[in-house]
C-alpha cells in the first residue's frame, strides 16, 4: 500500500548564486490500494519520474508525508531507506540497468546477495523466478546476448526476485517494440495477479496505462483525477 | 551480503581490469619490497654484531670488578638470589715462569681457580675432565702449540709462519705432567711445582686468540704466593704479585639485569654482555626505525596509485553503483566493497613483495661476500658468516601493517566518494 500526503518538490536550476526555484511536484495527494497496479501517465517534465523517485527515497519531499507498507518512509536515512527497498520495494527500469559483467543469473541474483543469502537457497528462489518469468533458456547469458524483451524480463526478475510487495516501474516498454511491450505488460498483469503485487507504472504511452487498474494524469507537477481502467 | 559473496564481488572487479589492477599492485609490491629489503640490511647487520659480541662471552656472565670501594667476596655474591657460580681466577704476574713437558718448554700464564665453580658455570673443556685433587691441572687449547722442543725452534727459524709447520706437542696432553720453574735470576734460586694434565680448555671462540694458561686449582693459591714471595723477595705484596678476575654466573638469561643491579647496588663495578647488547640494540633501532620511514615514503608514493586506480574505478562503475543502491545496497556496504578493492591490492602486492624480499635477501647475503672476494681477494669475507640481510618475522609484520594500512587508506576517499553517489544522476549515465 502507498500513500502520499501533500507532496511538494522544488528543484534549484542555475548557477550558483543566480539559482532558480522551480516547483516539481505540488502538493501530490496519491492513494495506492494492495494489489493494485497504478499508471501515472504524462509528458516529459510534468514531473512523473521525479514523482517515482519520491516515492523510492531517492529525493526526499520538501513537503508531505509517503507511507509505504503502512511504515512512514518520508524521514529515513540513506541507510535506512536501502534496507527498506531491499525487502519491499522492487524496480524495473526503462533502460533495464543490468550489470553488463554479470549473467543473467547473476544479475538476478545480485539483490539476494545483498540480502545475505546463503547460495542454495539463492540458487532455487532465482531458478524459481527465471521460470516464473520465462528465462530458462538465457540463465547463463550476459545482458549484450539478450534480446530487449530478454532483458525487460531480467529486470523484472531481479525486482521480483527479494519477494516485495511494491514494484515501481519507470517507462518498463519504454525501450521495446510493440510486440515485446504487449509480452511485457501481459507478463505484469499476470505477476500481479499471481503475487498480489502492487505496482505504480510511469508511462508516457496511453497504451501501458491503459493496462493499469487506475490511471493518473500528472500535468505541471499536479497528479489529475484518477481514472478506472476496464482492465 | 555475506563476506564469501563480497570477496567474490572484488575478484570479479579486479579481473575485469586486470591491466590497471595489475600495475597498481606492482607499484605497491616495489614499494613494500623496497622497504623490507631496506630495512633488512639493518636487521642483518645487527645479527652479525650480535654473534659477534655473543661469541665473546656466554650471555649470563657478569664480570665484577674491585674498583678500590668493596673487596670482592665470593661466597657472599653466591648467596644473592639465581646466582649459579662465582668464578674468581687469579693470575700470577709475577717473576720469570719456565713450563716443560719433556722436552718441551714454554713461558705460559698461570691462574688459580676453583674448579667445582667452573663446572657449575657450565664452562665446557675441549678434553679431559676438571680435576679432583689440587695437582691437577686444566690447560688452555694452544698449551700444546706453545711449548716448543729445540727442533721445533729450529723449525722455526727456517720457517716464520708458524702455521705451515707442525711444532708443539701433537698427541693428546691428557695425564702429560708438567713441571712449572719460577727462577730468581739474581738468586739463581727456583721454585717448581709439578702437576697432572687433567683437562683441556675450549677451543678460543675467535680465530686470532690463543689459549696459553695453564689452570691450576686455588687451593694451591697460599703456599705458592708464599713461596714465591721467598723467592722474589718478602717487600713484594701480595697484591703485586697477582690479577684477579670474578666472573658472576646468573642460573638463566632473565637473571641477569636483576642480578646485576643486585651488584651494583652492592658497591659492586660489573660488566655484562647484555649492557653492551642493550646498547647496541639501541642504536640499531634507531636505525631500523629510520630505514623503515625511508620505506615507507616509497609506499606513499605507491598509494598514489591506488588512490588513482580507486578513484577511477568509483567514476567508472558510476552507473552500477546507482543500480547496486536503488536495489537496496546500503551505503556502508558500498563502501566496503571499495575498501575491501583497495585492501586486495595492498594484501596481494605485500604477499609478492615478501616473496620476492626472502629472494632477495638470500641473494644478498649469498652473492655479496663472493663479489666482495673477488673484489679484493679477501678470503676472510668467505669463511666469516656476515649477515649482510635478515628478514625476521617481525619486519614483515610491520611492513605489512604499513603496506596494507597505507593501501586501505588510499581507497578510503575513493570509497566514501562511492557512498555519496546520487542514484537518479547515476541511473542516467549510459
């Protein structure tokens, strides 16, 4: 579950001393039930990515107060916040951000690592989730062998992969074709309903938020009236 | 993350910039290497002077000398706590002395001692035993050598280097009588004493020094100072007449500061090995303290290149960071596994710059004594042992500290920089 409270974001533009206050997000208010999947859908700088990353802890909010999993996060450290995402957030990137060193095995199996998990056990639950997923085939690939649609799947592996109940998607088609995008989203629709996950997806694509139970339009850093989805 | 996983980690990072890695941990190897091959030649030299000063003497005899304050009193230093024996030798000086065995004759030095003191001071002799009875005698290594027939002195005159010709007595001196003749030459009076060779004395620990007493047992001390005052004329005082030497012998090596202090505080003038050891050893640290700092800068300057290396390893894997963070990597984590490079660097190039210093410490102490034979034809600096490098386990446990410290300091920036890497700006980067 996600909840946000009168969010407020300010980015400072320019150089030093002539800087420039320019107001990102503006008193967002965002309820996200369990289970749900969220699209929030808008152009290049209405400020949905920036959006995103309040929600992940990587900007902290001026202003406002985000509960996730019903644990205030508004205020955590760095470190504290790192601990949060390793056991409930997960994420898909637009560009995947695959290690280009490591197969894809490894790649999903990076987060476990962190965890501190022994190797049998990382061993079968990566196995698990490369079957769950359809990676069977690639497990011993690096990233520069796999098709775009291959490494979507990785990415999505390695945010499934610690077991969260929140994954946070930043344009997750944004880098395929329309047939890998339809592969893709048919895949989160159907993990969401395997899982019981709850997933915010930024999309500038009618398509992808289309897909999603509840829509939001985000224009000049204000988040639109939702609008239900027949999905 | 577990510390297998980790290591695992930095391995991975390492073999994917093998070339860079590879100099870097040169560098530090040259340095350390540097540093413990320095300082050994410290360590190396010190050991040669140490055997030196330790062959001349045993390290638990401590010398007292009467220096006019305190008569020296034997029995009562014997009671002073761990004191093992107490040997007081008394050197006749006096008069004009004649030793024969047979046809051999000689002029050797005479001293009382007490024997039963000798045996407990553990002071070994080359043959025999120490004797029982008070007509036996132990003499010196070169006794045999010293007394010469008038063939060997013949011998001699044709020939000056003693050394190339067998003169003396060659067989074995055991149960020989000797016959000691002081002359009065004005008086043309003598006094004779004859003894039993019993034992003889070690083998001189230095090659140029020559054993020449003949150790006769105190008991005869009385008689002969008085017989020998008869004949010298009774105005000679005793104390004239002979040198006294007292030698104090601590039962272990830890005894000896104690036992020594003990006699100073007595009144007492001593000397031991240990003091001069002390000294010594002073001195030396200086100097290996000294070496090791100029080692040191050598590893500096090697971290210099690992701070170069870390650095770009940091800007390099920008992008990897910022994913290991968004998928909850913690910052301390982040930067353990840097240090935890720069650590692998400075363990690895230790580990080969000790090596390769063991290899080239042998190849010193193997090849400079040749080098400096054929230099100057010396054979001395082939048949003496002079430690010219000595890598005791010590030094490496410094160098390493030092090597190892340096290399985690250098990555230490480089790693905090990691820490405070922003995950969007990273997640940007292609």
């Amino acid at each position: 579950m996600i909840t946000l409270t009168n969010i407020c974001h300010t980015f400072s533009i320019g150089k030093k001393g002539q800087e420039r206050q320019v107001p990102v997000l503006k008193d967002v208010n965002l309820q996200v039930e369990s289970g749900e999947i969220v699209a929030i859908i808008g152009k290049s700088g209405s400020g949905k990515s920036t959006l995103l990353n309040t929600i992940a802890g990587f900007l902290k909010p001026d202003e406002g107060k985000i509960v996730l999993n019903h644990k205030d996060t508004t205020h955590l450290s760095e470190a504290e916040h790192a601990k949060f995402r390793l056991k409930n957030v997960g994420f898909i990137f637009q560009n995947f951000q695959l290690m280009p060193g490591l197969t894809a095995f490894e790649n999903i199996e990076l987060p476990l690592k962190i965890q501190g998990m022994g190797k049998n056990t990382r061993f079968q639950t990566v196995r698990k989730i490369m079957e769950r997923v359809g990676l069977n085939e690639v497990l011993d690939h690096y990233p520069n062998e796999l098709s775009g649609g291959q490494q979507q799947r990785v990415c999505i592996a390695r945010a499934l992969v610690t077991n969260p109940s929140i994954i946070l998607a930043d344009e997750p088609t944004g880098s395929l074709d329309s047939e890998t995008e339809k592969e893709i989203l048919e895949l989160i629709q159907s993990l969401n309903q395997s899982f019981d996950l709850t997933f915010v997806i930024i999309t500038h694509d009618e398509e992808v938020a289309n897909s999603a139970h509840k829509k939001y339009r985000m224009h000049d850093g204000q988040l639109q009236e939702a609008i239900y989805s027949a999905v | 993350m577990q510390f297998k996983d980790q290591l695992d980690f930095v391995r991975q990072h390492v073999k994917k910039n093998r070339m860079r890695i590879f100099t870097t941990i040169l560098a530090t190897t040259m340095g350390c290497a540097f540093l413990i091959v320095l300082a050994s030649v410290a360590f190396g030299l010190q050991n040669s002077l140490k055997k030196e000063v330790l062959s001349d003497d045993t390290l638990t005899r401590i010398e007292v000398y009467n220096d006019g304050n305190k008569e020296i009193e034997p029995t009562e230093i014997k009671k002073m706590k761990n004191v093992n024996a107490v040997t007081m030798n008394t050197l006749i000086q006096t008069g004009n002395l004649e030793a024969n065995i047979g046809e051999y004759k000689g002029s050797p030095e005479v001293i009382l001692t007490d024997f039963k003191e000798n045996e407990k001071a553990n002071l070994k002799l080359s043959k025999g035993t120490y004797p029982e009875k008070a007509d036996g005698v132990v003499v010196g290594y070169n006794v045999a050598q010293i007394l010469l027939s008038k063939e060997d002195e013949k011998k001699l005159e044709k020939e000056k280097d003693a050394s190339k010709i067998n003169i003396g007595i060659q067989e074995s001196m055991i149960g020989k009588k000797i016959t000691l003749n002081w002359k009065n030459e004005e008086t043309k009076k003598k006094v004779t004493r004859t003894f039993t060779i019993e034992g003889v004395g070690p083998k001189p620990k230095k090659e140029w020094e020559q054993d020449g007493t003949i150790r006769i047992s105190k008991e005869n001390e009385e008689a002969l100072v008085q017989d020998l005052k008869t004949l010298y004329g009774k105005k000679l005082k005793a104390e004239e007449m002979i040198y006294r030497t007292t030698a104090v012998y601590a039962t272990d090596l830890e005894a000896v500061t104690a036992i020594n202090k003990a006699l100073q505080d007595e009144g007492y003038a001593t000397y031991t090995v240990s003091q001069q050891l002390e000294e010594m050893n002073l001195l030396f640290l200086a100097l290996k303290a000294g070496l090791i700092f100029v080692g040191t800068i050598a590893i500096l300057i090697a971290s210099i290149g690992i701070f170069n290396t870390m650095t770009m390893a940091v800007t390099e894997r920008t992008r990897e960071i910022g994913v290991m963070k968004a998928i909850g990597a913690s910052p301390k984590l982040i930067q353990r596994l840097f240090v935890m490079e720069s650590a692998y660097i400075g363990v690895i190039g230790t580990v080969i710059a000790v090596i390769i210093s063991y290899i080239v410490s042998f190849a010193a102490n193997y090849a400079i004594p040749k080098i400096l034979y054929m230099a100057t034809n010396e054979k001395k600096f082939l048949t003496t042992e002079i430690q010219f490098s000595a890598i005791p386990w010590q030094l490496v446990v410094i160098a390493a500290a030092i090597s190892i410290g340096v290399a985690i300091l250098s990555g230490w920036r480089p790693a905090r920089k990691a820490t405070k890497i922003d995950v969007i700006q990273a997640l940007r980067q292609d």
